[in-house]
C-alpha cells in the first residue's frame, strides 16, 4: 500500500503543474497553432478569461500564404471557441497592416474578424505553432 505522503505528493505535483499557453488554447478549443513557437510567459485570468500573451521580440511569420505580425505583447479575452477583444496580432493585407479583432472556431473553420472583414481558414493551418521568420526586439512597439 502507497504511503499517504506518497500519494498527497503527487496529487499536488499533478494538479500544482502549469500549463503552457499551448494548453491553455486546447482547454478553450482551439489549435496550438493560433501562437508562434517562442512563447515566453503568459497569464490567465480564469474568472474574466483575460489573457496576455509575451514574446521576446516582435515576430514575423506566413501562414497560408498570409503574412502575420505578432506583438511582444499579445491580449484578448479568452471563452470556450471565442476569442475577443484581441490586441497585437495584425495580417498584411494588399499594403496595409491591419489588427485581427476576434478568432471564433466553427466545427474545423476558424473565422477572422479583420476590420469589418471575416475570413475563415480550415483549422488544418494551424495544427502545429508556427517558427517566426523574422525577429525583432524593440522597445516599444
């Protein structure tokens, strides 16, 4: 029979663990893919579902055939296939960068708020967190 200071350890191991941001995305239902590789902290309120997202540097990165910009400092509002209010993400479009609003999935689609648009994209895009193509540390951005 297992000790009782066995057992209480790794209860608390199990359930004291913090999960990555990657994590975080899975238990809202959404792809790892929706972040780059790099990730270097991030905090989750679970009461409001705010979330904010760190990068060392501004990250540059393509996704199908898109060009993505990612902040040093990404937030929004974290529900269950819902991701509002979301600042410091922003797709070229033509020649202009502009912010994506809101991520919401829909079965295997995920739809873009960008601007007043709304594209959607197969979740098969975002399967795997992309590597960022160009890096840049800036102090303010």
């Amino acid at each position: 029979m297992a000790s009782p200071i066995l057992f209480l350890s790794l209860l608390l191991f199990t359930f004291g663990k913090t999960l990555t941001v990657y994590q975080v995305l899975e238990d809202y239902d959404f792809p790892i893919g929706l972040l780059p590789s790099g990730i270097t902290s991030y905090t989750l309120n679970t009461d409001t579902g705010e979330l904010h997202v760190n990068l060392n540097a501004t990250c540059n990165l393509s996704i199908g055939g898109y060009n993505l910009k990612y902040k040093s400092t990404i937030s929004g509002l974290i529900s269950t296939r819902k991701l509002t209010k979301l600042k410091g993400v922003s797709i070229k479009l033509v020649m202009f960068w502009v912010d994506i609003l809101e991520v919401t999935r829909h079965g295997d689609e995920l739809d873009f708020l960008v601007g007043k648009m709304l594209a959607g994209f197969n979740i098969d895009n975002f399967e795997e967190s992309p590597q960022c193509t160009n890096t840049r540390i800036t102090s303010s951005e």
